[in-house]
C-alpha cells in the first residue's frame, strides 16, 4: 500500500530511501548542544540515505521567530552511530557536503529558496 511520507512523494516505503518508519518515536524536535554548551531545538524536515550513510535537514524550532533572524536556515548533519546509540556532527568533508547539499536541494526546492555560495 502506498501512502504519503514525509519526503513528499507517494511510493512504497522500501522503495524510496527517504527513511520513512526510521523515525517512528520521535516527535521531529531534536535538541543539539553547541560549543559553549547551549542547547537549541532544532525540527527535522527530511532524512536521505546517500551513499550508505544517513544524514537530516533540520531547521531551528524558535516558536517565535525574530523578522531578522536566519531561523529558516537549512542545516545537514551526518547521522553516526555509536554502539546502539545514535548521534548528529556536522558533516566535515566540503565534498560529502556539495553531494549531500545537492540532494536535499532538489529533495526540498519546493519548499526552500535556497541562496547558492551563501557561508
């Protein structure tokens, strides 16, 4: 049976790689600590699996956004598994991150104005 996923799309879900399922229990709201120890709420918008690895589009989860504030801003990280825990880094590799990038780009263009060469 089909059905729509997260990822957009009508399709079965062991055909398509979008990990759908694999998210089933969470609420789509990580939270991430970042270096000064601060810790941000982040929701997950799509997941891809490229390559043999998994890796998530999150945007941050500010309930009241400020006008200037880049809260629509699209950050990828790279799902690691440690044991049978899971965690998020940020993806280190310029090149794992262009083949990533372009992915979620084409996956999420619809919903995203995306702004090339922007740091």
């Amino acid at each position: 049976m089909s059905e729509l996923c997260n990822c957009g799309h009508e399709h079965e879900h062991e055909e398509c790689g979008c990990g759908c399922g694999e998210q089933e229990g969470m609420d789509g709201v990580v939270t991430l600590v970042d270096e000064d120890g601060v810790e941000h709420g982040f929701e997950i918008i799509d997941m891809v699996e490229l390559d043999g690895a998994q890796y998530v589009a999150v945007v941050p989860a500010d309930e009241e956004p400020e006008e200037d504030d880049e809260s629509d801003e699209l950050v990828l990280l790279k799902v690691v598994a440690e044991g049978v825990e899971e965690f998020l880094e940020a993806i280190e590799s310029e090149e794992e991150f262009n083949r990533v990038s372009a992915v979620f780009m084409e996956r999420l263009k619809d919903d995203y104005d995306f702004v090339e060469g922007e740091e």
